[in-house]
C-alpha cells in the first residue's frame, strides 16, 4: 500500500496568491479617497499612501486570513487524499 503525502509547496503557492489577492484589495479599499482625488489631478504623495494601507490592523488581518487559507486549503487536501486512499482500497478488496 503506497501512501500520498500532501504537498505542501501547493498549498503555500495557492496561499500567497489568495493573500497577494487580499493586500491588494485592501490597498484599493484604504486608498480609494486617495485615488479619486488623483483622478482629479492631485496626487497625495506616496507616504500618505502607504501610512493609511499599511495599518497594524490591516497587517494582522492578513495575516489571520493567510493562516486560514492555508489551514483550509491543507485540510481540504487532507480529506481528498483520505477519500482517494478509501476508494483505492475498495477498489484492491474487489
């Protein structure tokens, strides 16, 4: 009986992508006032930017939602795997 291991570089892939994803929706979201008012023509400096994106609170949100992405995406591997080793078995008893 062959055991699959999960691979976990798949998983910290897909996490990363999922939290890139997220900063940058949080970047849009903290910096909306200051994207309107570049679209008028004036631009906020670039420190300004970044002092209201780039909080504590937001830091600890990515975080908290990387760690859940990457519990969720290895616990759904780890039941697919079970599921596949069960039929695999059903499938050597036949």
């Amino acid at each position: 009986m062959e055991t699959t291991k999960i691979n976990h570089s798949k998983i910290i892939i897909r996490t990363l992508l999922k939290v890139l994803v997220m900063i940058v929706i949080i970047f849009i979201l903290n910096s909306w006032p200051s994207i309107m008012q570049s679209f008028k023509g004036n631009v906020p400096p670039l420190d300004y930017w970044l002092d209201h994106s780039f909080k504590p609170s937001n830091i600890i949100l990515i975080v908290g939602f990387g760690a859940y992405f990457y519990y969720s995406d290895w616990s759904k591997t780890k039941e697919a795997l079970k599921k596949e080793k069960e039929i695999n078995e059903k499938w050597d008893n036949i």
